[in-house]
C-alpha cells in the first residue's frame, strides 16, 4: 500500500490532521493506496504558498523561461506515460489503451501551450484625442484553483494548468478523492523539471477540500470540471469573494443519425462516442436520434457491437471497457438503469453487473442499450455518466433539431449526414458547445472547448482558453505632459 503525501511549497506533506482515506482499485475493488485529507490549515498553507510564489518569482518569470520549464513538464509526462497510465487505470478502471492516450494528449497539451507563454500581449488603441496613448496589457490572475474529477485526471488537468501557467499564474490543484495517485505523482514531475517552489501545489481530500479552497479569499479564479450540481456549489462559493469561474460540467448530448448517413461510419462513431471510457466522459453522446427509415437497422446493429464488448481486468489490452472508477458512482449508474425501466423504457441488451455476468470482482456495468425512450423519462434526460445510451427515432430535420436542443444541458453534439448544407445549417443550430459533422468525441489542444446552458460556461483549450486565465489592464497616458 503506498503512502502519498501532498505538495505544498514545494515540498512533500502529510495533512495538518494527520488524517488519511484509501483509494481503491475497482477492478479489484482493494484498497491500494492512502492519501491525505487536508485540513483547512493546509488548503489555507497551499493557498499562501502560491500567492508567495506569485509575487516574488512567477511574476518576474518571463514568457521563455515559463515555456522552457512547460517543454520540460512535458518530454518528462511523455517519458513517464506508460507508468502513469497504468497507475490511473489502477486508479479509476480506465482501459489502459485510454489511459495512455490521456497521458500523451496532455503532454501534447503543455507542448501547445507553451508556444503562447511568451507571445501573450495587449493592443495600442487608437484614441479620437491625438493626445492620449491607450494600450492595453494582458496580465496573469495571480492564484488560479484547479478543481478535477475522476475519470481523466491527467489530462482534464492539463486543459487547466497548461494555459495557467503559460499565462504567469500560480496554482492549488485538488484532484477528486477518487483518483488522486496519478495528480500526486505528476508533482513530482513538476518539481524535476525546475518549477519553483509553489508554483504549483496539490491538495488532496473530500469535497470539503473543494469548499475550503473555493471560498478562500486568496483566490483570484476557480477552474473546475465535474458534475453541474458541484459546479453550482462552486459558483456560489465564487461569488462570496466575487471571483469568476471556467465551469466544465456535465451533458446529455445528442448524436444525431440522418438516414442518408454512411452507417458504417455513424455507427462506430456513435457506439465509441458513448461507450469509450465506460461512458464517463462529459460529452458522451447518449442519447441517439436516428431517422425513422434507418431506425430499425442502427438499434440491431449497435446491439451486434455492444454483444460483441470485452469487459474485464482494464490493464488487458484485449479489455474493451473496464469497471466503473469508484462504488458509489457505480451504483448511481444501477440506479438510473433501474429508474429507465420502472419510467416503461426497454433494456434491448445489457443492464446487468459484471457479477450478473459471471465476473468474480469489479464495479463492471454492462454496455447497455435503451429502447421505447421518450423525451420526458429520466433516462433521457439526466446525465447517467456511465454506459448507457439511449435510442429515439425522429421523422425530418425539424423534429430532430427539436429533441436535440429540449435538454437543460448544452456540451456538444454529433451529426450524421452526406448532405453538407443540412449539416452547417443544423450546427447552427444547436444548443451547445462543440459540433461534431460525421465523427465525434475528438478534441484537441487547439480547438475550443465548453459547454453552454447547465453544462457550464468558459471555454477549455485552443488560444480562447488562454484568455480565462489572464485579466486585461488598460493603460492611458497624456503625452502632452
Ligand atoms: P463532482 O462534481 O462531485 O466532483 C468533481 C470535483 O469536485 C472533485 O474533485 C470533487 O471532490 C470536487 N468537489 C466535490 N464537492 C465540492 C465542493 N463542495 N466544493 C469544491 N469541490 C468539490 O463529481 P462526482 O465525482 O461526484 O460525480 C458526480 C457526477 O458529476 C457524475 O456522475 C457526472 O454526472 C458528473 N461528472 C462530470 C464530469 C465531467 O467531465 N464534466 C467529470 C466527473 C463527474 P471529491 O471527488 O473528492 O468529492
């Protein structure tokens, strides 16, 4: 059982409590490693440490220098990749082919973002009286709290600290107490490649480490992806010291399958597009929108590709889905597979445990598939976060623009056609953050990232998110004088 300990100020701690909680394996549901839970007095330790590091290094850092140590970040993230990768498929059940895809896409990440750390500057602007010389600046938040979750904790935490610390920021990263390990072991990657001391400090624990750290007047902005029930939670603590908020939360995003689409390809894109990372991604397409005349035919053929699902040990590379990263989310998911059927939807295949199944261990869920949905039911409705996809037919492009945008979520959503012009004029029309025309559910370092309505506000990645991370400062001189 390894033994973890925070980074604050550059050093290794144990918590002010001295108390600690286990992380678990849920493939093999054991408990492997134990983490610290900070106390208020080390959120507050972690907090001061990085405002220290602010004013009197990581501000005078210029723009090179912060790219040369991000560069450095990254060739060790990629060396280390396979160790890590394995330590967050230990962590939260990840197919290891995921996991190392994460690793190598967040090294790709901090390579991205530290192109910009030194080209990030302001405008002259020209004034109607010849006499004033207006420009502006584009300076660092100072102390910026990254909040993360469980299911990607590597690279959902680069699509933070990357375009933080390239804008000058310091930083207070608290990752999910469900998979701390991999953001534990990260710091020390920070620390070999010559980052000083506080610019970057982990904090470990419960919610209420979230709670401390988020209402903490030390903070100047909060970077946070999780559920949207936190993400109000986070909102409300922001507004206590009126700081802003880059909020990335969850979704029931559309994937919409026109009948003159080439199925071969919406199929694989649809059935990847919810099923990868065992349905715990914020943009799974779960629910499906099929065109009435290929209806029949895509609910068949996704059954013949969810029959054919490997579950079992995650570290397998034979393995296509893994278990669900922790216990409690897992029995969320048998719950809302319970409450589809009691609202009258059917279960076309899966729905069962990996015990139901005859696997000896693992908070396994079968790839599962819902039928005789209706907008109204919960399980179209409620972010499942988990496995589970649900099929709608619908008639022509109205009724499908309809569906699509009656949800209280707006992350992204996918369109299936050959026809170019129906597909820009749907895109327009979405209700969301990201559109994806015939594939789905891939993202880069240089494009756009977010959600609107519930699913959060901010935009993660490409040079727009740079711009969350830095405040504009308007300077103005009389040159008569
Ligand atoms: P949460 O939103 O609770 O967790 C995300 C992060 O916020 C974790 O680090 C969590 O800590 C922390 N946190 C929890 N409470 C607070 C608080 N009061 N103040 C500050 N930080 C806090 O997600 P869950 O793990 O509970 O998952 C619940 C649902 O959220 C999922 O079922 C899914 O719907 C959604 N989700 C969406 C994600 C996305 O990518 N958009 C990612 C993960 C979840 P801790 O885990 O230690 O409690």
């Amino acid at each position: 059982m390894k033994e973890y300990r925070m980074l604050i100020n550059g050093q290794w701690v144990d918590s002010a409590s001295g108390e600690r909680f286990p992380s678990y394996n849920p493939y093999t549901e054991e408990a492997w490693a134990t983490i610290p839970q900070a106390a208020e007095s080390d959120v507050d330790r972690a907090v001061q440490a990085a405002r220290e590091a602010y004013r009197t290094v990581w501000s005078k850092t210029n723009g090179l220098e912060r790219a040369r140590l991000m560069m450095k970040l990254a060739d060790l993230l990629e060396a280390e990749a396979e160790r890590l990768a394995e330590l967050e498929t230990a962590d939260n059940g990840k197919v290891i082919r995921e996991s190392l895809k994460n690793m190598k896409q967040a090294a790709r990440y901090y390579r991205f973002f530290a192109g910009y750390a030194d080209k990030i500057y302001g405008e002259v602007i020209p004034m109607d009286q010849t006499h004033l010389f207006d420009y502006t600046m584009r300076e660092p938040i100072g102390t910026v709290a990254l909040i993360t979750p469980w299911n990607s904790p590597i690279s959902i935490l680069a699509n933070k600290l990357a375009p933080a610390l390239a804008a000058g920021n310091t930083v207070v990263i608290k990752p999910s107490e469900h998979a701390s390990v991999t953001t534990l072991e990260f710091g020390e990657l920070v620390r070999k490649a010559g980052f000083p001391d506080g610019v970057v400090n982990i904090v470990t624990g419960d919610g209420t480490v979230g709670n401390f750290l988020t209402r903490h007047p030390g903070i100047g902005k909060i970077s946070f992806t999780g559920g949207s029930a936190t993400g109000k939670i986070i909102a409300r603590n922001a507004s206590e010291n009126l700081i802003p908020c880059l909020l990335e939360l969850g979704g029931k995003s559309p994937n919409i399958i026109f009948a003159d689409a080439d199925l071969d390809k919406a199929l694989a894109g649809a059935f990847a597009g919810v099923f990868g990372g065992a349905g715990q991604t914020c943009i799974a397409g779960s629910r499906l929108l099929v065109q009435r005349p290929v209806y029949e035919q895509v609910v068949e053929r996704m059954m013949e590709r969810i029959r054919a699902v490997r579950l079992g040990n995650p570290m397998d590379p034979a393995t296509d889905m893994g278990p669900l990263a922790n216990k409690p989310h897992y029995e969320r998911v048998l719950s809302m597979i319970r409450t589809g059927e009691a609202e009258g939807a059917t279960v076309a295949i899966g729905g069962k445990t990996g015990y139901e199944r005859g696997l000896e261990k693992g908070w396994f869920v079968e790839p599962t598939l819902f039928v005789d949905v209706n907008q109204r039911m919960t399980i179209a409705r409620e972010e499942v976060f988990g496995p589970v996809l649900c099929i709608l037919p619908f008639d022509d492009e109205e009724e499908a623009v309809a569906m699509a945008n009656d949800s209280k979520y707006g992350l992204a959503s996918g369109i299936w056609t050959r026809d170019i012009s129906r597909a820009h004029r749907i895109a327009r029309r979405m209700e969301c953050g990201q559109v994806w025309v015939n594939t789905y559910r891939i993202n880069a370092a240089q494009v756009p990232f977010g959600g609107v309505k519930q699913s959060g506000y901010g935009r993660e990645r490409g040079m727009h998110t740079l711009m969350e991370y830095t405040v504009v400062k308007n300077v103005m001189v009389d040159l008569s004088v």
